[in-house]
C-alpha cells in the first residue's frame, strides 16, 4: 500500500533506508531532536552522527505499516528489519514538523 507523507518524512525514510546520513540530517530543523534507544541527539550534526552510528550497526530498513495524524504529530508506524536481535520489529516515529523540515523525531515501540 502507498501512503501520503508529508515531504519531509518522506525524504527521511528515503535517505534513512539508503543509509545517507548527509540527506538524513538535511530533513531536520537545525535545533531538531531526535529521541532514539533512550538518547536524545540535539542539532544537525548530533542528527547525522547518530543516522551515520544507526546504519553502521544495524543496517535497518523501514517499511511503512501505518500513518497517522495525533494532536499536531504524525506518527508512522514501521517494520524495522536488520541486523539486530529481534528483527524485524514495528516501530512507531513519532515525528513534529515544524515548516517543510522535521524538528523532533521520536522513535518508540
């Protein structure tokens, strides 16, 4: 199925899934955060170090299962596949758009 993202989330899917962490962190605010595993990355180049960190270790992929919009958030619910224990696990990333670019990026079970 096809589903309607907003332009942003689409670019970083994309460049998430091509594990391109230069066109990862252009998607972002230049003071986004992005909550992964617990931590937050603050700024651009904390962004595209931990995109860089994240397709080293785990090579995932995102297939896109569900999206929603949830007071001022879309949230889209993904199957994470790589390498890790427990692949492929869905995923929620809860992302606020701020303009055409992200400014947070939420990433839960």
């Amino acid at each position: 199925m096809q589903w309607k993202l907003p332009k942003p989330i689409e670019a970083y899917l994309a460049a998430a899934n091509a594990r391109d962490a230069e066109a990862c962190a252009a998607c972002f605010t230049d003071d986004a955060v992005v909550r992964d595993e617990g931590r937050d990355r603050a700024g651009i180049a904390a962004i595209r170090q931990w995109s860089e960190e994240v397709g080293k270790k785990y090579e995932p992929a995102v297939a896109v299962l569900d999206v929603a919009q949830v007071a001022g958030k879309t949230i889209v619910t993904g199957r994470v596949s790589g390498r890790f224990p427990g692949s492929p696990i869905d995923l929620r990333h809860l992302f606020t758009l701020e303009g055409d670019k992200i400014a947070r990026l939420e990433i839960v079970p």
